[in-house]
C-alpha cells in the first residue's frame, strides 16, 4: 500500500481465556475444512502470555497451513498455523472491536519506492510504542477507504505530531 498503517486500541481489553473458547485447550481443533476458519471469519488465536486473542482470517497459505489474521481488538497482524485456531463463543462476537486500522495522513514513501524502510518502520515504532497518543480523523484514503489521521505523542508537558517527529527522524 505505501502509506503507514496503525492499529489503534481503544480504552478497555478483550481477552478470552482457555475455558471461554468453545474447545478445551488440551483438545486441538482441526479447522482446515471448518467453516469458521473461512477468510473473514472472527475466531480466537493464541497470545504470547496465554490468553487468546480475537482475531479476523485475512487470507490462507494452504501451502503452509498457515493463516494471516488481523487482531480485531490490539491492532496489527501475525501469521499463524490454522491448527493453533479456536472457534469462540457466539457473546464474543457481539462484543465491539477495540481496534481500528488507519493511515497517518501525509506520510508516503519516496516516490520511488512502494513501501517504508525497515529504518523508517523501526523509527515510527519508537515513536509510538508505550506512548499516550491522541489520534484526529482528517479524511479518507480513496484507495482503501481507511481513515487519515494526525497523530499526536504526548510526551510529558508537550504534544508532538508524530508526522513532523518521523521527518525530523528520517
């Protein structure tokens, strides 16, 4: 796509415990011909501290058994076996998605280049990770119809636009 994307979480958490999905954890669901699994589809994906995570099937690698999924309530994505998958209870889909997907307004890469440098990634990284943002809706991107935003760091007393933070950066 070419412009910075974000996933940004809104104020309160939504995790699922093991005893919450719809499969015991020492139980592993095969979901390869499940209808569940199919692309769009809201299910639960294992976290790092072992909670799971709700998470959308962006798109298949039956090459590799693996899915990409996009975290509907901490933003970003991972590519995961599909085995790893669980389906989830039918009061969590009603739950609200914590997260939406954005692109920072007027920041594009060079004009020869299709995506951002692993340095210009690294950078805005550092810029955002652990930090109080506040996020202003300006437009729509006509390409995707995802949201422009100007984002703000509010570092102790200051606010700074992360846009002008990434130039003096990079």
């Amino acid at each position: 796509m070419g412009l910075i994307q974000f996933g940004l979480r809104f104020h309160y958490d939504v995790k699922i415990t093991a005893r919450e999905t719809e499969i015991p954890r020492k139980n592993p669901l095969v979901v390869c011909a499940a209808f569940w699994a199919e692309v769009g589809t809201i299910c639960a994906a294992p976290a790092l501290d072992g909670a799971w995570l709700r998470a959308e099937v962006n798109r298949h690698f039956e090459e590799t058994g693996e899915v990409e999924l996009r975290y509907v309530d901490y933003g970003g994505y991972d590519r995961v076996k599909i085995n790893q998958l669980r389906k989830i209870r039918s009061d969590f889909l009603s739950l609200p998605f914590q997260a939406t997907e954005v692109l920072l307004d007027n920041v594009v890469p060079l004009a020869d280049e299709d995506h951002f440098s692993p340095q210009a990634d690294a950078a805005v990284a550092e810029m955002t990770k652990g930090a109080v943002l506040v996020a202003q809706a300006t437009d729509y991107d006509s390409a995707t119809g995802l949201p422009l935003v100007e984002l703000w760091n509010l570092m102790g007393d200051e606010v700074r636009l992360v846009t002008y933070l990434f130039l003096q950066h990079c």
